[in-house]
C-alpha cells in the first residue's frame, strides 16, 4: 500500500484549496460594474425608504404620473384614429364625387333621349322584335341609373357616419387634453405643498444639465399603445437579490446596455415607495456604491444617466426620476424635491432613483 500516503496528501491538499477557494468567494468569477462591492466606506443599499418626500406625497406624485401617461396613451389613439377617420372622410368624399358625376351623366341621357315607356316602346318599334330590344335596352339603362343612384345614397352614408365619428374623436381628444393638464396640476401642486414644507427650493442644487444623447429600445406595449400591467415577478439581478418587473428589469439592462454600469440597486422589502413593489432603482453615482454627495466625475454621471432617462422616458414608461433635490415628471419635467431627511441618500444627492409604471 506505498501509494496510499501520497493521494491522501493530494485529497488533503484540494481539500485546503476548496476551502480557500470558497472563503474567497468573490475572486472566483468576475463581478460585472453594476454588480460589485461597495468600495471601503460607501453603503451597498441607500439606507431607509430613500424616495423622499412622505408617503401621501409619493401616492400623489404616482397618481399624477400614471394619469398622465394613460391620458397620454388615449390622446395618441385618438389622434391615430382621427387620422384614420380623416382619410376614409377623403377617400369617401372622392367617391361621392365619382358617383355624383355618373348619375349626371345618366341623367343627361335620359333628358335628352327621354324615358321610353312601354307603350311607346311599342308604338315606335316596327315589329314585335323591335319592340323587345327597345323593351331590353330601357330596362338596362333603368337597372344602370338605379344602381348608380343607390351606390350614391349608400356613399353619403358612409360620408354621414365618417363625419360624425370625426368629431366624436375630436371631443375625445380635448377630453384626453384636459385630463393631462389636471393630471399636471395635481403633480405640481402637491410637490409646491412639499416644498413649501420643507427646506427652500434655492437649495434644490441647480438645473440638471446632463449630455447623454443614447436612445433606449422600447418597452413592449399593449397594441392600443397603452402599458400592460406588471407584478414583482422577474429576478433582480442586482445585489438587492429580490423581485422586480419586466419593465424594470428592461430600463436597467437598456440604462447598462448605455454605459451606465456603476452600482445599482433596485428590490427593497421595506419602505411605502416603489422599490417594494419591484419598480424603482437606485443607481448609484459612485462606482462601488452610496456614498456622500457627489461631486465632480460622479456628478456628471449622475447628471448624464438622469437625462438618459428622461431623454427615454416614453419609450421605458418612466413615472419619475429623482436627482439632486430634484424630481421629473413625465407631465412637468424638472421641479423642486426637498422632502428629505437631509442627508444624501434620501435628498438623492449620491444616486439617480428612477421610479417606472
């Protein structure tokens, strides 16, 4: 049995190295940017329910957005089929033209040659084989004039009922219109309550001035244009390790696939806001995580990944985006938010929190 010693060395020794190996852990496979530790010294979540503001607030700012986006979705069908509605109206009123120039055309005819009757067919044929083609060709010219005349009664119609669905899509329109306008009021309204509450809006860090100018592919959407509703049902594959929605999942990898790579972080268990619900992430400004405030490259990031996703907004159903004490609105772009507790996280001086429908 000389052999025995040494494979149990072996054994021993791969044991060790599986162990290292494992204690390891992360050196074993490579961490996309997205994916990484924190940095020594940076949060790997932004601590609390970060979204700012109060839970009413929030409800209201969801409402608002979700409105306008439907009202918005309505808007589009109806200018879509008012279009529609408009060439079958031109298409129509061609036709009716046709129509009415041939029934002129039969009516000159029959005003210049006369309506035979059958008795006069008959006085004015010189035989009974004559009296029968002239008998023929009467009613001929009578089914062609009928016809003609019918096919002009049922074009009005159509032209009636065109004209009629027009203006039943032009009412809508308005109504769709002022539906945003109150949606917008309500957003803004709430957010001036907030502000007024809270700090003064001269505080709200500035304009955000970003120069991304990537395009995202759409979300899919319903065949109407309107958004499909969505549940907390696909993997998070950020560290957050929890539940989020397809249409996040999407905003994520387009925002990845853009070049915005740093740490992200999106399911959250706790808090009222959207991360609860699988529909908002946190994008860090940093690199490796949720710091202090940003300054420098890392603002610029973030200034550049928020009007990313503003710039994308109709295509990734964006509800809201929260940067540097400041919200946007798909209804009334960049406002004042000073609902924070005043330190970086929750006034999202540190991170790009992006909210979807």
């Amino acid at each position: 049995m000389p052999a025995v010693a040494p494979v149990r060395r072996t054994a021993a020794r791969l044991a060790a190295l599986l162990v290292a190996t494992l204690a390891l852990g992360v050196a074993t496979a490579p961490v996309g940017p997205a994916a990484a530790a924190p940095r020594a010294g940076l949060l790997a979540a932004a601590p609390g329910d970060d979204e700012g503001g109060t839970p009413a607030l929030r409800a209201q700012l969801d409402a608002a957005s979700k409105g306008w986006l439907e009202a918005k979705a309505a808007l589009a069908r109806s200018v879509g089929r008012q279009k529609q509605l408009t060439d079958q109206l031109t298409t129509t009123n061609a036709e009716l033209s046709v129509r009415d120039t041939k029934v002129g055309e039969i009516a000159g005819v029959a005003y210049r040659t006369g309506r035979l009757g059958t008795a006069a067919a008959l006085l004015n044929s010189d035989s009974p084989e004559g009296f029968m083609d002239r008998a023929a060709a009467l009613g001929q010219v009578a089914a062609h004039e009928d016809r003609a005349l019918r096919d002009l009664i049922e074009t009005r119609d159509r032209a009636t009922t065109t004209r009629t669905a027009l203006n039943a899509e032009i009412q809508e329109q308005r109504k769709q219109v002022a539906v945003m306008a109150k949606r917008k009021q309500q957003a803004e309204r709430a957010l001036e309550v907030a502000n007024d509450r809270a700090q003064s809006s001269s505080d709200s860090g500035g304009t955000v001035r970003g120069t991304s100018t990537a395009n995202a592919d759409p979300a899919p959407r319903n065949s109407d244009g309107s958004w499909p509703p969505e549940s907390c049902s696909v993997n998070d594959p950020t560290p957050a390790d929890g539940c989020i929605t397809p249409r996040t999942l999407h905003a994520l990898n387009e925002a990845k696939s853009a070049g915005f790579t740093r740490y992200v972080s999106c399911y959250r268990p706790s808090g009222s806001g959207e991360h609860p619900k699988g529909r908002a992430c946190d994008f860090a400004a940093q690199s490796g995580g949720f710091g202090g405030v940003a300054s420098g490259g890392d603002r610029t990031y973030g200034n550049n990944l928020a009007a990313y996703f503003v710039r994308n907004s109709d295509a990734l159903a964006v509800l809201y985006v929260i940067w540097f004490k400041q919200i946007w609105l798909p209804s009334s772009g960049w406002k004042a938010y000073s609902g924070g507790n005043g330190d970086p996280s929750s006034d999202h001086t540190n991170h790009v929190h992006l909210s979807v429908y």
